[in-house]
C-alpha cells in the first residue's frame, strides 16, 4: 500500500513538472530587430567630356578646318588649335605675339553679312565702335583691358575675330587686325596669281589624266554622252569645241591649283570658264559647271561671278566665294569690264 502510494505521487509531480515546461511565460521577452548592415550607396563616376579644343599645326589646322591662317610677319610664339563644335561648323584658331602684344585670330564659316562674337571672351564691354579691317567692315569692343574686333570676308564667307585679353586698345586691335588678315582668296589690293601651263609636281596626276582624255576625246569628236561620262560641260559636244582649253590657277590662295576649262578667243575681251575642278582629299571634285548661258567670269579680288540667262538675251549674275572646294553666295555689284582676261591653253595644241 505504502509502495503504490509512493509512486503515485511521484507520477503527479512528474506531471505537473511537465506542465510548467509547456506553459506560456507570463512577462513578454524583449528580442531586438535582426542587426542589418546597410551599404553605402555608389559614388558616382564624374563624366569625362571630350576635349572640344586640339591642338595642332598650321597644315594641320588647314586639314582639320579648310582655313588657312598663316602667321602675320614677324609674329612669334604662334600656336595653332581649332575647336570642334556639335551644331555648326569648326573654328580655326592661331594664338600670336607681335610687336610685345599678345593675341589671337580665330575664323569660321558663316552664310551671314554682319560679324558676330566667336572669341570666347566673356567681359563686360563698355566701349563699342564700328571699323574697318582692310576692305571688311567690323565690329569692334573693349572694356579698357580686354577687347576683341570681328569682320566677315564674304567673298568666301569666312566669319573673323581677333581677340586680346589685356592691351586690348581700339588702335592696337585694328592694328593686328589688319597684320593677321590674310583673304584666303587673294591679296585685298586686287593682285592674284598667274595662271600656271605647267607641271609643278604630282599632286596634279589627276588633273593631267582628265586633260589629256578630253584633248583626245577632241580630236575624235565628243558626244553628249561622252561629255557626260566625263563629267564636263557640254559645250564640248557643241560647234567650236576644238577652241576650248584650259588652266591652272589657285583662286583661292591656300596653295594648291584648281583647274579650269573655259574659253578664249583671239580679239574676244569674255573669257567664260565653262567647268571648275580641284582636288579634295586626294579626290577629284566639280564644284562648278556651265555652257554658254550660264558661264562664270573671275575678278581681281578672287570672287566668282556667275553670268546666265534664260533666253539668250536678258543677263543675269550672282556672285560666289570660293572656299575648301565650295561655291558660297556672297555680293559684287562689279561689272564686265573688270571681268578678269584668262589665258586657257587649247586641249588639242600639245599641253606645256
């Protein structure tokens, strides 16, 4: 009796051992929120813009921009660089010393008459006056120190501005102004160059190789069609064609020749050029053609003037620039009589 008493309660106890165990606790465990490492977030990389500024050479800035800024005389410490713009065209620049005062020319197509601000200088201007730089009207503005005068060459429609940033007086800008200025298309006083009958070297190949197929192509007679293929006027399929000829001239002075065909006849003062030719990038390449009423006639200052009609009696004319293998429109109000005199060597005579 003792013995099954004994063990029942030791069966008891167990029991409510076993229920304490599984019972809920009555005060709530304070548990902290799982630590979290939070990551930095990633520093951004600055963007790398391209350098719109190269440097280069003269023969480098003629390569890069089609402008040709040669040095004024006696400048030193020359530097050249063009600028590369997104929406327009490329400014050629040539930073300078002369005579103590230190400047810079810079240049750049345009399609417009009236000069306008490509310096870079951003003053405020207290003093603006109209100028001239050689026959170029200009705009010019200082503030005392800083200054910069600005033309367009419309002959071949190159924009201008030469700046300073100290020394910058009215007279010292109109002075460099017009020692920098070299017109692309001649000497401003009216003086161009010679035509040339000869070979000077062998950059002209191609000129040779279309000159000596049209001389053969005279004497057999050419077609339409073959003046077509040949890609020149068709005034060379027409009667009198054996009395056209051709020439070598640089119009517009950055040392390398087009090629002319036109017309010259003894006791005729009109010397028509019917095709113009020039070489661009190794290629050959045809800005201009014509035939008997639509003609082109050169002048002294390097402007070409493009004579027409519509009926063979009623003339009209517009006048162009040319520049870096292209015709721009650009104003003369020039007339025949200083139509410039050309001395076109004939295909069939042989070439010298």
């Amino acid at each position: 009796m003792k013995k099954r008493l004994f063990l029942i309660l030791c069966i008891a106890a167990l029991a409510l051992s076993l229920a304490a165990c599984s019972s809920p606790a009555l005060a709530p465990v304070e548990t902290s929120a799982p630590s979290v490492t939070e990551t930095p977030a990633p520093t951004a990389e600055p963007v790398a813009l391209p350098n719109p500024i190269h440097e280069t050479d003269a023969e480098g800035l003629v390569q890069a921009t089609g402008i040709p800024l040669p040095a004024p005389k006696g400048a030193e410490d020359v530097r050249y660089c063009w600028i590369e713009l997104v929406n327009d065209a490329p400014i050629a620049q040539m930073e300078f010393t002369l005579d103590g005062a230190r400047a810079f020319l810079c240049a750049q197509p345009t399609a417009g008459f009236e000069p306008k601000d490509i310096s870079g200088l951003y003053f405020d201007w207290t003093e603006a006056s109209a100028a001239e730089v050689k026959y170029c009207k200009a705009a010019l503005y200082t503030n005392g120190e800083a200054g910069y005068i600005a033309w367009v060459d419309v002959v071949p429609g190159l924009l201008y501005n030469l700046g300073m940033t100290q020394g910058a007086s009215a007279d010292t800008l109109i002075a460099l102004a017009n020692a920098a200025f070299v017109p692309v298309q001649g000497d401003a006083d009216g003086e161009v160059q010679e035509e040339k009958s000869v070979e000077p070297d062998e950059r002209y190949a191609l000129y040779w190789e279309l000159i000596d197929k049209v001389a053969a192509g005279l004497r057999d007679g050419l077609s339409s069609d073959q003046t077509a293929q040949l890609g020149i006027s068709d005034v060379f399929a027409r009667p009198g064609a054996e009395e056209l000829g051709w020439l070598l001239r640089d119009l517009n002075s950055d040392g390398v020749d087009e090629l002319l065909f036109g017309l010259s006849k003894e006791g005729d003062e009109l010397t028509p050029t019917y095709d113009i030719f020039c070489l661009l990038g190794g290629v050959l390449s045809h800005p201009a053609t014509g035939w008997e009423f639509n003609c082109w006639y050169l002048l002294p200052d390097g402007m070409l003037i493009n004579e027409w009609s519509g009926d063979g009696y009623d003339r009209y004319h517009s006048a162009y620039g040319y520049f870096n293998g292209s015709l721009i429109p650009g104003f003369s109000s020039a007339g025949r009589e200083q139509y410039l005199k050309l001395d076109f060597q004939r295909f069939i005579e042989e070439r010298t």
